[in-house]
C-alpha cells in the first residue's frame, strides 16, 4: 500500500498543503514553533536545522505522497520518538495511516538497541489515540495543560510501546 523515503525538499510544499488551519498545525506539530500561516519554507528548514530527525514520506502506489513522520533517538540510546505523524486529507480513512505507523515501527525498531517508541499525542485527538491503541501503544502519562490554543488548554497523552509489545503486534 505504500513505500517509505526520505522526506526530501521537494516533498515540504505537498506536506505544507495538508495543513488548513492554526488548530491542525498544532495538533500535528506541537509546540515546535511554526507559525501561521504554515508553509513549505519552513518545513524545510524545520528539518534542515536538525539531521538527529530521521524524517519520512510515505509515497502510495503512484509515487504520490501521502504521509510524513519523522523518528530521533533519544539520548538513552534506547528509545525513538515517533513525531509529526501526518496523513494528507486525500487518503485518510483508507488505512493509510495504519500502513505508515507500522512502517514507522519497523523502521524504529530495525535496531536492536531501540527497547520502546514513544510519542505524544492531543488527548482530543480520538482517531490517532485509537490507532496508536490498537497497534499496542499504551498511555504512560497525560498533561491536562500541555497547550493553549486559543484560550483552551490541550492535553496531551504520552504513550509508549515496548519491543515486546509491538512484537505481539506486528502483521
């Protein structure tokens, strides 16, 4: 169903497009800085200014792209951050999603050091919670305030998945 790459330059204004508003902006990103409007400028520099991020373009069958995340180790040596999962609006709801995190997985633990995935996502963000779940991640921790957009507190839940758990998952 799809292919991982490299996120290349040329893929930040197809990314940057996915984007439509200050709320979907941060809930893909966080609190990494970007501002409003968003744009494929600074996307670009966003992962030129850190090689540590491994980032990813999922490509569909044609070649198009339809997913981007990206992995860093963390400095145990021992865990990856999976982040800044995104799926372009033309294809959610078509597993595409799935496809991508489970790639992601592979990729994040291909080394044998990686013991655990960890990534953070907005409490309110029902359908990236329930995937996260289902591919066996589980809540370690939720900050009720972790961000205010627009006079309203976000929470945010960590969730973690170790090497055995994703062993007892994986297709």
């Amino acid at each position: 169903m799809i292919e991982l790459r490299a996120f290349a330059p040329a893929d930040a204004l197809s990314v940057a497009s996915w984007i439509d508003s200050l709320e979907a902006l941060i809930t893909w990103s966080g609190n990494t800085g970007f501002t409003w409007p968003f744009d494929a400028r600074q996307l670009s520099a966003f992962h030129a200014s850190d090689p540590s991020r491994r980032s990813h373009v999922a490509v569909g069958p044609d070649g198009t792209p339809v997913g981007h995340f990206l992995l860093r180790t963390e400095p145990s040596g021992r865990s990856v951050r999976l982040g800044m999962v995104l799926v372009s609006p033309a294809v959610r709801g078509r597993g595409y999603g799935e496809a991508m995190v489970e790639a992601a997985l592979g990729e994040a633990f291909a080394s044998p050091a990686i013991q655990r995935v960890n990534l953070g996502v907005y409490s309110h963000n029902a359908g990236a919670m329930r995937l996260y779940e289902r591919l066996g991640f589980r809540t370690e921790s939720v900050d009720p305030k972790a961000t205010c957009v627009a006079g309203a507190w976000w929470a945010s839940t960590t969730m973690s998945l170790p090497r055995d758990a994703w062993r007892s998952h994986a297709p």
